[in-house]
C-alpha cells in the first residue's frame, strides 16, 4: 500500500521531488567516481561556500522569470558592485558597515534601472538587462582599469566569504574535533522542520485541503530529517557552518516567507500567471515588475560582495557567466518558462545541483570543454522537464 502511495505521490509530484531526486542522484554518482572525496566534510564545505554566490542570484532570477521577464545584466553588475565594495573599503576608507549598504543601494538603483526601462517604457527585458550587461562590464573595466585586481585587506569583509561562525564550549570534548554550534543549530532546525510539517499537515486536513498519504508523508519526513542531520554532520567536521551559508539561508527563509506567505507574493505569482487578469484584478503590474527588478539588484549586489569576499579581491572577470549560471540553477530548481510557476526553495536547490555537477567533474579531472557540454545538455533537461510536465498536466 505505501509504495503504490509513493508510487502516486511522485508520479503526481514529479516537478516538486525531480531535483532532489537529481541532486541524489548526482552526489551518489560523484562519491562513487571519487571514491568518496566528493561526499568528504571539506569538499562540501568548499561546495556550499562556492555555491554562495549562484545562490541569491538565483533566488532573484527565479523571481524576474516567475513575472515573465529575464535580467541578463546581473552578472557583471555582480561582478561591478563587487568592485564598488573594494574601491569603497581601500580607496574611500569606507567602513564594512557603510560600505555594504552602499552597495546594497547601488544595486537596488540598478535593478530599478533596469525595471523603468521593463515596466514603463515596454522595452523587452531582454534587450533592457542586455544593455545593462554590456554598461556593466565598461564600467567594471573602467573602476579596475588601472590595477587589474584590487586587493581587499579589511579582515571583516573578507571574513564574509571566507570565515566561520565561532563554536560553543570548546573546552568540552565530546564530540571532539567537531563544531558544537554547528551540531547544536542543525538539531534546532531539524525539530523547528518536524514540528512545521506535522502543524501544517494538520491544518491542511482542518480545511479539507489534500494531503499526503500518512506513510508517504512519515517516509518524507524521515528522508528530509536524516538528510539535514547529515549535512550536518558533515559541515561539523570542518569548521562548521561559513558565514557564506548562514547569509544564504537567512536569504532564502527571508524570501520563501515573502512569496509563500505575504501578499506581495501572492502578487508576484498572479503577475507570473496573468498579467492581464492580475492587472483586471487590481494589481498594478509595473509596481510588481519594479519590485522584482529592484529585489534582483539588491541580490546582484550581495552576489558581489559574497564573491569578492571570497577572492579577498575585485578583478576584471568578475561576473562572467554568472547571470547564466543563475538562469541556470533557476531552471533546474523548478521554474517555469512560461511564467507564475517557481519556489525559491527550489533555487537554492537548483544552485546546490548545478554547482555538485562542475565541483564533482573538477574532482575527476574533467576537461573544461566537456564540463560546458554537461551542464549544457542539464539545462536543456531541465527545459525539456518543464515543458513536459505542463503539458501531462493538461
């Protein structure tokens, strides 16, 4: 009986459970092929640092191709921002504590920019955010024109990209050797899971609303809960949690809150969904597609200073492909082509699987020509699943 529930269930669900399916797939094929190198606390360390930066850029693309549009401007405004932040701290003699919000700012400008240009004068998003990719990197090579790359010595900047979150009760020696805080927090956060899922589930079945089977959904929570507790297990065994991953998380609970429980996200899907409808509805579109674009340069801008942080530098190519990279992870994690479909969940999700694919092929030795193909040939899959999908559903 349970598995021709689960049978059901992901057969229904297939669009919400495919990427961790893949995600699963592709850590169990890359611990094999590196005889476990892959699945080692350092390795996924290093992983969800470099993850970091997709990431956020991932979780505002999601939203700009939910409404319908695309932003191909943010990665080298990124990668610019990112310049700002260096230049602000070395040159200006800008404090951290100003010098992010400046750049935070700028990329809401940006983004609002980019928004105008979308919303009131009807450009195709296309062609408006290609105009800004192409002002971005002149401006890029015009701040770092005259040393190349910019040395960033502020320890507490550096420290965002690089640094750990401190432990608790070092003097205890259980579980010696690993991040007590880190252990401490995953636990929390696994129980805070628990009690949500069985909260919701219950008031789900209050309103008569459907739920999943009372074994497919104990198999769920077992699943999600013993994964959790190893990834956190392993992000214990070296250093514990990064800074890097505390701001990512604090992002995407900021912005799954927004989009799944506020108005303004209810808003932003109707757009997705309708544009014309959610106009006749009394949702003013332009104020929507505003938000949208001015949340994903605030996002370019963080992307910015997470990768600046991490290089302890601005460069030249800071930036290059990273809109694609986003667009990518975004796909993968679920989003739809056609708009109003898209959890930002699902793009961090997608970041994770994206990013597993080009550290496990670098871990085999992989050339750098056949690591484009594959990830290539991923996103066409993920395209592909998508259209799919909607189209079983009708």
């Amino acid at each position: 009986m349970i598995i021709a529930d689960l049978r059901k269930t992901l057969r229904h669900n297939i669009r919400d459970y495919g990427m961790y399916i893949a995600l699963f797939v592709i850590m169990a094929f890359f611990t094999v092929m590196t005889q476990g190198i892959f699945i080692s606390s350092r390795n996924i360390s290093n992983l969800m640092n470099q993850t970091g930066y997709i990431a956020v850029l991932a979780i505002g693309m999601t939203l700009v191709i939910v409404i319908r549009h695309i932003d191909l401007s943010v990665g080298f405004l990124a990668g610019f921002l990112g310049a700002v932040a260096a230049i602000a701290m070395t040159s200006w003699g800008l404090p951290v504590g100003i010098a992010i919000p400046l750049v935070l700012g700028l990329g809401v400008l940006a983004g609002l920019a980019t928004g105008l240009l979308v919303a009131k004068l009807g450009i195709p998003s296309f062609v408006a955010s290609l105009a800004g990719w192409l002002i971005y990197r002149g401006a890029l090579l015009m701040v770092t024109l005259k040393t190349g790359t910019i040395i960033i010595t502020d320890n507490v900047f550096n420290a965002i990209g690089n640094g750990y979150i401190p432990d608790i009760f070092p003097e205890i020696e259980i579980f010696d050797g690993m991040h007590k805080l880190t252990l401490l927090l995953g636990i929390i956060v696994n129980i805070w899971f628990l009690f949500r899922s069985v909260r919701d589930r219950k008031s789900k079945i209050a309103y008569d609303f459907e739920v999943l089977p009372k074994g497919v959904f104990i198999i769920k929570l077992v699943f999600i809960s013993v994964l959790l507790l190893l990834i956190t297990w392993n992000l214990a065994g070296y250093n514990g949690l990064s800074w890097t991953i505390v701001i990512v998380l604090f992002v995407v609970v900021l912005y799954d809150f927004i989009t799944q429980q506020t108005v303004l996200g209810r808003h932003i899907y109707a757009v997705g969904g309708n544009p014309e409808a959610a106009e006749l509805s009394g949702i003013s579109v332009k104020k929507i597609t505003l938000m949208v674009f001015g949340s994903m340069g605030m996002l370019a801008g963080l992307s910015g200073i997470l990768f600046a942080s991490r290089l302890q530098s601005a460069t030249t190519t800071a930036g290059t492909l990273f809109e694609l990279d986003a667009i990518a992870a975004a796909y993968i994690g679920g989003v739809s082509a056609a708009g109003g479909v898209g959890k930002v969940t699902g793009s961090l999700v997608g970041a994770i699987v994206y990013m597993s694919l080009t550290s496990g092929m670098n871990l085999m030795g992989t050339d750098i020509s056949s690591q484009y193909i594959v990830r290539g040939a991923v996103l066409a899959a993920a395209v592909i699943f998508d259209v799919y999908t909607r189209k079983a559903k009708r």
